[in-house]
C-alpha cells in the first residue's frame, strides 16, 4: 500500500463526516484540548494540529484524539477498507468511514460496532 496522503480539508472533511454522525452512537461529548488560531470549529482542530478529547456515550471514558494518531488511523482504516491511496478514501467515505478511522485512531482496533 502507498502512504496515504491527506490535504487538510482531507482531514477536515472526514473529521465532520465523524463528528456530525460517524461516532455519536458510542461518542457522548466532544471537548477541544488544544486549539491552534483561527479555528473556527471542532471538526478543523485536528488538520491544525491540535486535540479533541472524545468521551463514551456513558461520560466515563475519554481518549484524545490528535494528528498523529488521526494519521495513524486513516492508515489503518486504509488497510481494512484496501484502499491504496487518499483519493479512494476520499471518494468512498461516508460516516462509517470516518468512525472507522477514529476508532482505528484511539484504539487500533474497532472496539464499538
């Protein structure tokens, strides 16, 4: 597989697709840790490096979610899904996609189905 290049509307993109209804079934709460300037919603922090601490539908648990391991899991997401580059993740993401690449991201595993 090629190293799967994302530009930060890329991410952007993917970030709302998670946020606006790929993770809400497990994710209760959205906090934004570390907010770079000019950052104007939750779903931009992550493409600018900043954190999200993401807390389970039960207020309990909470993960922080940063660049690096959004990176990490879009790679792994890449490998379940077999998609060779970001143009096929692009082109076929949807909401499951995205809470695909989270997960992958916090867990590397899918922990909530």
């Amino acid at each position: 597989m090629n190293k799967i290049l994302l530009t930060n509307e890329n991410i952007d993109d993917l970030m709302v697709a998670a946020l606006e209804g790929g993770i809400n079934y497990w994710c209760s709460r959205v906090k934004v840790i570390q907010c770079p300037e000019k950052t104007m919603f939750a779903s931009d922090v992550i493409s600018k490096d900043g954190s999200l601490m993401l807390y389970d539908d039960e207020g309990s648990e909470k993960y922080e979610l940063t660049l690096e391991k959004f990176m990490n899991g879009v790679e792994l997401a890449c490998k379940h899904y077999e998609y060779n580059n970001a143009e096929e993740l692009m082109d076929n993401h949807d909401a499951e996609t995205a809470d695909v690449i989270v997960q992958y991201a916090l867990f590397d595993k899918i922990i909530f189905c």
